[in-house]
C-alpha cells in the first residue's frame, strides 16, 4: 500500500508491537506518518527508528496522545503555564477501560501483544505528567491484580495496576490504570501545585445532561475512549494535516514517544519485581 503514488500520508493504528516497522516502512516509502501509541515495545529499536525519522526530515511523523488536544486538557495545561496554581507537587491521573469491553479484551490479550497494561493504557498518563510538568520521570514503584478476570493471570496481563512515581525534580505522580469501570470509560487527573490544584473530568460526564427520575439524580457517563475523546481526536488528525500542508511541527515527537515507553517498562518491570526501579536514561 505505501508504495502507492497517490499516497501522500499513513495513519498507523494496529498493534503495538507492529508500530515500529510500519513507521519505518511508511518513511521509507516517502509517506508522512502519524502513529498511534505506544511507538514501541523495546527501546533499542525505537532508537532505531528514531534515526530513519531523522534521515527523512523532510516528513512529518506525529505520535498519537490525543489528551494534549483534549479541550479541557489544553485549558489545564493552559493555567498551569500562567501560573495559576503555583508549581506542581504531584499529579494524580486515572485510566480505566468499561468493563463492557472485559470480554474482547481478553479474548485480544489471548492473542496478541498489548505490551501490557502499564505500556498500553498508563502510557498517556505518563505523557500528560511529562507534557504538564516538562520534567521526565526518575523513578517508580507499581502494583497490580487481576481479581474480577484472573484468567488474565496466564496471559500475561493486568486487570488493574497502581503506581508510584517520583520526577527528575522530586514531584509526584501516582497512577490508577484498568480495564474494568463499571461505569463506562472513567479518565480523571488532578494537579496539585503549591497554590491551587486543579481536576480534569472528575466525573467522566458524557454531557451536560442530567436525568432526574426515580431512580433519583443521574449525570450519564462516557462509556468508551472514541465518545469520551472524539473531539481531540479530531483536533489532533487535523493538526498532523495541517503540519503537512502548512510544514509546521505538531510538537509531538519520536522521543515523547520513546521516554513514555521507557517509563512504561520501568512500570512493568517495578511490578514483576516488586520493587521501586529506576527509568532508563
């Protein structure tokens, strides 16, 4: 497909563990090429791949981590930058799949590589404390179980994990990440800084909607990823067009992509270990 001339650009959305090749490839082929998270599995060839992007300089490449065109996202990251609460002490950022999707999740985890829970779900937690603080993370610690699912146990997967993390200038974060909100697709963040502390969807509203019945008062949730993010993204397709068609930088690069997975790993590895492990510099 990518040797196609009417092809100007590829956007890059199978499996995790196909990204890297695909990236390289699309390049190869003088393709612009946006993929979705995470870049990759292993970091030695991210780093590869991070070198076939600088030989083609002259294309775009945009990662996929929608929350920075998140509306309310952007309006945080907006305040924090004026100030408005001080400098950030910790960050505390939630990522919980509907249990609805329990089912083909695990009949997916069974046949496929994710990269696990930590890679394939806290990865845009990881990218949203880098993005709001510009610090990277030092350090962590991390937990998990799979209760409700524990035939996930043999696939090598979690059904819920917890972490720690300290930053390269001592902040905090903790993450929540899993795959079994009963009610619908619940992601939430907090920053707290030393003058105020802001929270991002506490209640994963699906709108501004409130149906009062009696059954009593009820706000509907967002029940999955493409509902709860369809504006961003949009936002963020529509951003990759215009750094094509305007040759303008999206800001989103290889090695956002390549220290979110390092922090990822460090978070499987802290798991499997139990025990606090240190990111690769």
């Amino acid at each position: 497909m990518v040797q196609h001339a009417d092809i100007d650009a590829v956007f890059i959305v199978s499996p995790s563990g196909f990204h890297l090749q695909q990236i390289e490839s699309a390049l190869n082929a003088g393709k612009h090429v946006f993929s979705e998270k995470p870049i990759g599995l292993d970091i030695e060839a991210i780093e590869h791949t991070q070198q076939v992007i600088a030989q083609h300089a002259n294309l775009k490449f945009q990662l996929g981590f929608m929350r920075r065109f998140d509306d309310s996202y952007r309006y945080a990251k907006q305040l924090v930058d004026q100030g408005k609460i001080g400098d950030i002490t910790l960050i505390r950022s939630y990522s919980i799949d509907p249990a609805a999707g329990m089912a083909s999740f695990v009949k997916f985890a069974t046949s496929a590589n994710s990269g696990g829970l930590f890679l394939d779900m806290s990865i845009h937690d990881i990218d949203v404390i880098r993005w709001f603080t510009g610090k990277e993370i030092d350090k962590v610690w991390a937990i998990g179980l799979n209760r409700a699912y524990p035939v996930l146990d043999k696939a090598g997967e979690l059904e819920t994990g917890a972490a720690l993390m300290q930053l390269e200038d001592k902040t905090m974060a903790i993450l929540v990440a899993g795959r079994n909100a009963a009610h619908g697709y619940h992601v939430e963040t907090e920053i707290i800084g030393t003058k105020g502390m802001l929270r991002i969807a506490q209640v994963p509203e699906k709108n501004l909607v409130t149906v009062m019945n009696e059954e009593g008062i009820i706000r509907p949730t967002s029940q999955n990823f493409p509902e709860r993010f369809a504006q961003a993204f949009l936002s963020e397709e529509q951003a990759f067009v215009n750094s094509i068609l305007n040759n303008q930088d999206v800001g989103i690069t290889a090695e956002d992509g390549l220290q979110g997975t390092k922090a990822a790993l460090a978070l499987q590895e802290a798991f499997e270990k139990n025990d606090i492990v240190q990111v690769a510099s």
